[in-house]
C-alpha cells in the first residue's frame, strides 16, 4: 500500500482563517490516523496579494497549533519554471493552446453565449483550433487547457459527499496560463500534487468546482487523482459562511486572547466531525478516531460560547506549568510583568483560584496582573446591594482581628470573618462583597479569602482601610 500523503496549501495573501486552520487539522489528523505524512505548501504564486508578513503570521498559527509540516515546506513560487515546462509539454501534445483574444472581449462573448443557450453548449474559443504561428507567440496570450472532445462529462467520488457528476457543458477550455506568464491555480495545484505525491485531497467546499478541472488535468498528465474530500464550510449564526461580522475569522486572535492552542483545535475537529457524543479528546483520543465517514455534509454554525466552554475545561484541565508556559502565546509580555509583581509560589495559588472560573488565559492573566496594584477605584454602587451602617464596622472589626494574627490562612480568616457577622447580625456575603472590592476593585473574583491569604497581610490591611476611609466619607 502506498503511504498515505495529505497537505495543508494556504496562500499567504491574509492571516489564517478558522475554516482554513480546520483545514489543516482534518488533513493533519487523516495523516495521522493512516500513518501517513501532512505536508505544507505555501501557495504564493499571487505576487501581488502574497506578502512576507502574512506568511509569518499563517506559520506561527500553525506553529501555536502543532501542524508545521512533516516535511520541509514547498513554496510553489519556486516551482514556477517546473510549472511552464509542464505547459510546454501539454502545448506540444496538443492539450493545451495559445490564446490571444482579449479577455475582455472574451468574457462578453461567452456571457453572450451562455444568456442564449442557456449553458446548453459549450463556448468554444476561436484560438482552440488556430494555427498558430511561434511568430504569433510574441503577442500577449494566455494559455488555456483544450478539454478533449471525448470528454462528456467529469466524475469523482468524494470521500465525504459521494458522487460528484459535472457535465461537460460547465466546463470550457480554461486559462492554464495567465497573459502574465503566470499559471493558475488549477494546474499548479495538480502539478504540485503530483510532484508531493499527494494521496487525498482534503480541502473546504468552496473548492469543489475546481476539482472537474484539476481531473481533467491529472488526465493529461496521465497520472491517476488522488481522492478528494470536500469538507463543508463554518457557518455563522445565520447558517451563512461565517465572516468577520460573526466573530473573529483571524486564528491569531484566538491565540492573543488567550485560548490554548489544544482547545481550540479540539473545538475546531468537533466543528464538523463527531464520535458520538464525546466533546472532549486527547489528540490520542482524536487520531484514532478519526475518519472522513464521520465528517458531516452539512456546515457546522461556530458558536463562540462552546469554544469559551472547552477553553474553561481545558484551562482547568492544565498544570500551573502548563498554563505558565501558555502564557508566552499571548501578544504582550504578560510572564515579565507577572513575574515583577508575583513571586511563583505566589503565582501557582493565583493561577489555582483563577482557573476555576476562567474562560479565556488572557482575563486571567491581566486580573492577575491587576490584583498586584491597589484598585484605581472603589466604586461603591457596585456594592450598594450589600452596604448598610454596619459596613464601616464589620471591615473595622475584620482588620483590627487579622492585624493581631501572626499568620493568615483561609480557616482562621473565615473565622474571624463568621464570628464579626455574628456578632453583627449579618450573613457573611455582608462582610465578604465589601472585602472583595477593597482588594480586587471587582464584586467578581476567586474566593476571597483565599485573595487575602495570597497577598501580604500588610498590604491587604491597607486596601481595607482605604474602603473604610471611603466609607467614612459618606
Ligand atoms: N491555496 C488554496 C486555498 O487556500 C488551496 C486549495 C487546495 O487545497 O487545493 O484555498
């Protein structure tokens, strides 16, 4: 048997998108269920759209998510003079023709065509049969693929929709190479394909109309087609292909705000693949698993609030190291400014009380970062719901308690705290809203006493009495 080999074939002209990066883990996991190899080509050919910028940044996605490839990387830039051998070769067997019309011209009278008959016949060029001249070559012309008169139709099963028929009168003789000198994408994909020795094609949907073309070339070429899967595409809440006003389609943004790369790759796989009702999966787990049988037909709508679930899981999930280590995805130097202000043993309590509610690491790592500093601001209506004249004295009576402790931990601060409010007919949210807001500014946060153990007992006695001088104030 031969191996299997599959590829991921960006082009590098923006930041990789969702649908693209699910893409790339199909393929990834295809190859590694079959103990086959995943390869990357760097579709480039596009010199204008193509920039240097985009290229780094589509390879640090796939960095963040473990899909770098196999093998070293193909930039099909660099197979360009490969590209025009093979359209020589094609022009000599007579697959493959000079065209000189005008594509202006040309398009106007083949939209002509199609209006009248209604795409019942095919639009044939007038340069297919021309004799042409070399002279004539020094004219702007493209090249364009002669599909042989045998051809009545295109067939192809795919692996994840079946039977594909595309009659011949949806396909007319299309441009292999630009005027430009430039060929297309259609027969540089196929002579690259051939040339990685690619097995199966696993691409979105939205290439399925390329497929009959890039056939009808492997057929010139005499080489057999791989097989082709088409994955359906992500979808917005609307049931439309998702774009920029749904969510974030740039997979950067998802690593800046702080998702781990395993989470968002699990959700991406479960985005469009299922194993019963299982939702969470070692990559183990999702190699084995894994087939296109299980891929569904329809699209898959992303649903942000899931993927914020399964990041909460995996965070919880994760050793401190883990998460520390996590921390370098994020944009900003978030471990320098942790370290400054936090010693680890700091840090690893920290990072265990803000994981338990956690959805995404960059909250968590900036809520950290701002525990370190006294709140800018008390903003007493957020704690309006709890505040009456016995306030002032359960924070008094609560610091003036600690103060005398040598050593501060959660069950002798519950303690104390349970005893004031007894004494103060109050139940002990009374006393633990107005704590968490002299020490975190927030009404939101990890358990509080747990906080105050964690900063310095001096520092957390000064936060109180600045909400107690504030109290006084009113
Ligand atoms: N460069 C193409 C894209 O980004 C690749 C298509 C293919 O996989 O054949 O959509």
């Amino acid at each position: 048997m031969n191996e299997t080999r599959v590829r991921f074939a960006p082009s590098p002209t923006g930041n990789l998108h969702m649908g693209n990066v699910r893409v790339a883990i199909f393929n990834w996991l295809f190859a590694r269920h079959n103990k086959g190899k995943y390869l990357v080509r760097i579709e480039d050919t596009d010199l204008q759209r193509s920039t240097k910028e985009f290229l780094e940044s589509q390879l640090n996605s796939l960095k963040w998510l473990d899909l770098l490839s196999d093998e070293p990387i193909i930039y099909q830039s660099s197979r360009l003079a490969e590209h025009k051998k093979i359209i020589q070769k094609l022009i000599g067997e007579k697959l493959a023709y000079p065209c000189f019309c005008d594509p202006i011209d040309f398009e106007t009278k083949r939209a002509e065509l199609l209006q009248l008959n209604s795409k019942k016949e095919v639009f044939i060029c007038q340069c297919r049969d021309k004799d042409y001249k070399t002279l004539d070559l020094q004219k702007p012309h493209a090249i364009r693929f002669k599909i042989p008169d045998s051809v009545k139709e295109v067939k192809f099963d795919d692996a994840i929709r079946g039977e594909i028929k595309i009659e011949r009168n949806q396909l007319d003789d299309f441009v292999i190479m630009r005027r430009d000198g430039i060929p297309t994408y259609n027969f540089v994909v196929v002579v690259d394909d051939i040339f990685m020795r690619i097995t199966n094609v696993i691409r979105g949907e939205d290439h399925i109309s390329n497929t009959p073309k890039q056939i009808l070339i492997y057929n010139a070429l005499n080489v057999q087609s791989p097989v082709f899967a088409h994955l359906p595409l992500i979808l917005g809440p609307n049931g439309t292909r998702l774009s920029k006003r749904d969510a974030a389609v740039n997979v950067d943004e998802y690593r800046k705000q702080g998702f781990l790369a395993d989470a968002f790759f699990n959700y991406l796989v479960r985005l469009g693949w299922s194993h019963g009702d299982q939702e969470i999966f070692t990559k183990k787990e999702m190699i084995k698993y894994f087939n296109l049988d299980d891929v569904g037909k329809k699209g898959s709508i992303f649903d942000i609030k899931k993927l914020e679930w399964l990041n909460g899981v995996y965070i919880r999930q994760s050793s401190f190291e883990e998460l520390f280590a996590a921390v370098n995805d994020l944009n900003e130097d978030y471990k320098q400014k942790l370290t400054e202000d936090w010693n680890i043993a700091q840090l690893q309590k920290l990072f265990e009380q803000y994981k338990q509610r956690a959805t995404k690491l960059l909250d968590m790592v900036q809520d950290i970062i701002s525990l370190a500093q006294k709140p800018k601001v008390l903003d007493l209506d957020l704690i309006s719901k709890w505040l009456s004249e016995k306030t002032f004295k359960l924070l008094q009576d609560f610091v003036i308690n600690i103060e005398k402790l040598e050593k501060i931990n959660h069950e002798k601060l519950i303690e104390v705290a349970k005893s004031i409010c007894k004494k103060y007919d109050q139940k002990l949210v009374a006393i633990a809203q107005p704590l968490r807001l002299a020490i975190t500014g927030k009404i939101v946060s990890p358990g509080i006493f747990e906080l105050i153990c964690i900063l310095n007992k001096k520092d957390a006695i000064e936060r109180i009495r600045l909400l107690i001088e504030k109290l006084k104030s009113i």
